[in-house]
C-alpha cells in the first residue's frame, strides 16, 4: 500500500489470508510513531480507500489510537504504536508457516 509508505507508516508487513480466513483476502500490519500519526494514518487511508471504491470503510480504534483497525471487505489494516504492535505481534499469529509468503518494506 503505497499510501502507508507515503504517510511514513514503519514496518509495513502484508500477509496473504488467502485460505486461512473468510475475514479478508489480504491483511496488512504497519506502524506508526504516536497515536497522532496512527489516528493520521488511518484517517487518510480510510478516505482514500473509499475513494478507491472499496466502499465502505469500517474504522475502529480512534481516539486512542494505539491500535486502528481498518477494514475495508478484502483488507484488514492494522495500524499500531511500536509497543502496541510488540505486545501483540499480530503478525506472527497469522502468518504461521508462511514467511515466504509475507511481504515487507514498501512494496505492500
């Protein structure tokens, strides 16, 4: 997702759900540096997948802003503060046995 990397998200992971969940196709985990920047983040995000056509957007998380989920049919986002994101390693959890399926850096 080039507009996480265009709002400076960190640590950008996309993993294919493909098989393992009825929930999404697709679900990306990214970072942000504060819940300013991940309630930023989402917010942006959130209006540009709409204009993208994804059609509704559902967004949890804000005001707080330590963790935003952002889910959008056949992509689930998640945005977290670093500890947030250490605490509950999210991606770990869902990408069991598929590291050379997941994708990081900038090309999510």
């Amino acid at each position: 997702m080039q507009h996480l990397d265009d709002d400076q998200a960190q640590d950008i992971v996309t993993i294919d759900l493909e098989g393992k969940s009825s929930m999404a196709d697709h679900m990306v985990v990214a970072t942000g540096r504060s819940t300013r920047q991940v309630a930023s983040i989402a917010q942006k995000l959130a209006e540009t997948l709409k204009a993208d056509g994804y059609g509704p957007v559902r967004l949890e998380g804000l005001p707080a802003a330590d963790w935003v989920v952002l889910d959008a049919g056949d992509v689930v986002v998640h945005l977290f503060r670093p500890e947030v994101r250490s605490f509950y390693n999210i991606e770990r959890m869902w990408s069991f046995g598929d590291d050379d399926k997941k994708t990081a850096g900038g090309t999510a």
